[in-house]
C-alpha cells in the first residue's frame, strides 16, 4: 500500500472519534484492513476523478464488485461470510441508491439490461435467459432462490425466500 504510514495517521484520527472500548477494540483489531479500505477510497475517488475528464465518461456503465469477501473480517453469520462489495456508477443513473437485500451476481446481467434499455435507451428483448432479478432499492422481487458455491465449487448452501440453508448444518 503507498503512503502506508499516511492511512495509518488517518486511522488513529477515526479511532479518536470511536467512543466505545468494544468497537475502539473491534477496529484495532481489524487495523490492516481499516487503512486499505482508507486508501481503496481515495484510489475509486481518484479513478473516478480521472474518469470524468474523459468524453466516453457520460455513457458508461462502471462496475466494482469483489468475487469473495474479507476473510479478516470474521462474518457473523453463514449468509454474511458471502458479503462481497458491488458498486455500479453512472452519470446517467436516476438517483443513488442503497440495496439492502440479499442479491447475487447473478443479478447483474438483468441490471445491465433493465439500464440500458431504460436509463440508456437501448432496445432490449423483452425475456432473457438471466436467472437474477433487476437490483433495485426495494425488493420488489419477493421471491428469490441464490445458490452458494463453496471454495471447492460445490453448492451446499442456499439462500431461498428469507431462510439460509445449508447441507452440513
């Protein structure tokens, strides 16, 4: 990481602002992975930055995701150990937005499409092959079935409808 003891000083500035010992101690804990997410912000700020200087910027669709998650991180739960980041920025989307519910990958393709012939204007068959649902704020899709492949490529976990199943538990 470039500027390690710069992110460094800038943790110790967040962590003066952290009141409570049990998260003053969760974030030291975490420490490495606090300062690389400090300098992943200012690196997506820069590219972005850089991006919007150039003509092609205003029809572009970016997407930033991670295909596994921050083992460091130690998830809470089964569902949360397949937390992974997804950001898609556009100047041409409507309004920003935060998904909250359970989605996959797969949802990406049919995102892409409901952009571009909508957002985009570009015509789109009315059916296609995607096994996701549009990502939108509200879950407009209630019913939702998300497979999990395990790190040997095996499916022994699913998400359906609410509920976290899983074959070993």
């Amino acid at each position: 990481m470039e500027n390690r003891d710069l992110y460094n000083q800038r943790f110790e500035n967040l962590l003066q602002q952290v009141t409570s010992s049990t998260q003053r101690e969760w974030l030291m804990e975490r420490r490495e992975n606090r300062t690389a997410t400090l300098f992943t912000d200012d690196v997506l700020r820069d590219f972005f930055q850089t991006w919007r200087q150039d003509p092609r910027y205003s029809n572009t669709i970016f997407i930033i995701t991670g295909n596994i998650p921050m083992p460091e991180m130690q998830p809470e739960n089964s569902l949360e150990a397949y937390h992974v980041p997804l950001l898609i920025h556009s100047p041409l989307l409507p309004q920003p937005g935060v998904i909250s519910h359970t989605a996959s990958h797969h949802d990406l393709y049919q995102t892409l499409v409901d952009l571009l012939s909508g957002s985009y204007g570009l015509s789109a068959p009315p059916y296609t092959t995607s096994l996701g649902n549009i990502l939108c704020e509200d879950d407009q899709f209630p019913f939702r079935a998300v497979p999990f492949l395990d790190r040997a490529g095996n499916i022994s976990e699913i998400y359906f409808n609410g509920l976290f199943l899983n074959a070993q538990k």
